[in-house]
C-alpha cells in the first residue's frame, strides 16, 4: 500500500533533525549586558515610532478623562445612598 499524500510518517527527515546540531543564529547566548543594551535599543525603536498626541489632543483627552471619572463617581454615589437608604428601610 502506498503512503497517503502529506503523511507525517517521515523517519528520515527526523533522523536529519536530529544529526544537524542547532545554532543560535539572532538568539545565540550573549552576555547580560549585550542583552540589557540590545532590549533598550529595541525600546528606542519602537518609542520612535509612536505617534504622540498633540497638545491640544492632550488637553481634550484628559478632559473627557476627568469628566467621565466625575460622572462614574456621581453615579456610584448615588446608588450607594439609594442602597443604603433601601438596606435602612428592610432592617430598619
């Protein structure tokens, strides 16, 4: 019987695996140090390509922000003196 197309049962291509030693290649051992300067570079990067809000976004966001968190409080606020109202009146 012939192997089906794609089968898995492949035994020479693991006997290769497993006689090529692997390389590191881009993750090979460094130092800790290479390591450090190469994960803050890396975070250099990817700050440069962020793009930051103007002022004027800014100003509006944190305005929407400081606003929404009033409303919440407000809202919180006032469903914990109607519980607490409810609670006084079922306990007495």
């Amino acid at each position: 019987m012939t192997d089906a197309v794609g089968s898995i049962d492949m035994p020479d291509a693991q006997d290769d695996e497993e006689k090529k030693p692997r390389k590191g290649g881009k993750r090979a051992k460094k130092g800790p140090l290479k390591r450090l300067a190469l994960f803050y570079r890396q975070i250099v990067a990817e700050l440069r390509k962020v793009v930051w809000p103007t002022r004027s976004q800014l100003t509006t966001y944190t305005t929407v922000v400081i606003i929404f968190v009033v409303v919440m409080i407000g809202l919180v606020t006032v469903i914990d003196f109607g519980l607490d109202e409810a609670a006084r009146l079922v306990f007495g």
